[in-house]
C-alpha cells in the first residue's frame, strides 16, 4: 500500500484517500489539493486488493460509498 500510495501521491493522482487498516497501528494517505480525503477502512488485505484494483472485500468508507480509483500502473 505504501507503494501504490506514494506514486499516486507523487502524480497528484486522485481521489484524496485516508486508509486506515483496521490490524495495523498505520494511516496511508494520497493529499490532493482540494480534495477532503475519502476515509476507507478495513483489513490491510482487502485495502491493497482494492488499492490494486482486485475488488474491495469488506471495506467501509466513512460518510458513503467507495471511491472510483483509477489505476496504479
């Protein structure tokens, strides 16, 4: 996650993300300038399948849907 993350936040690539796993002491974020980051949680494997474009498992986001995420590549 930490990697997918860093590259969309270097390529100002949105939507803003704040992830917060629900078995790790971490936060990964993508600041987007503007944007007030959408809060996803849920296990570190279901937010890296998501992250990578392979469904979202039991994810929660806080105040409504998902995201639409573009790709990591």
């Amino acid at each position: 996650m930490t990697d997918i993350t860093a590259l969309w936040q270097r390529k100002a690539q949105g939507p803003a993300l704040l992830l917060r796993p629900d078995d790790r002491d971490a936060e990964y974020r993508v600041d987007i300038d503007g944007e007030t980051p959408h809060v996803v949680r849920g296990s570190t494997v279901d937010l890296a399948r998501w992250l990578s474009g392979r469904g979202s498992g039991d994810l929660k986001a806080e105040g409504g849907e998902l995201p639409k995420l573009g790709g990591w590549l």
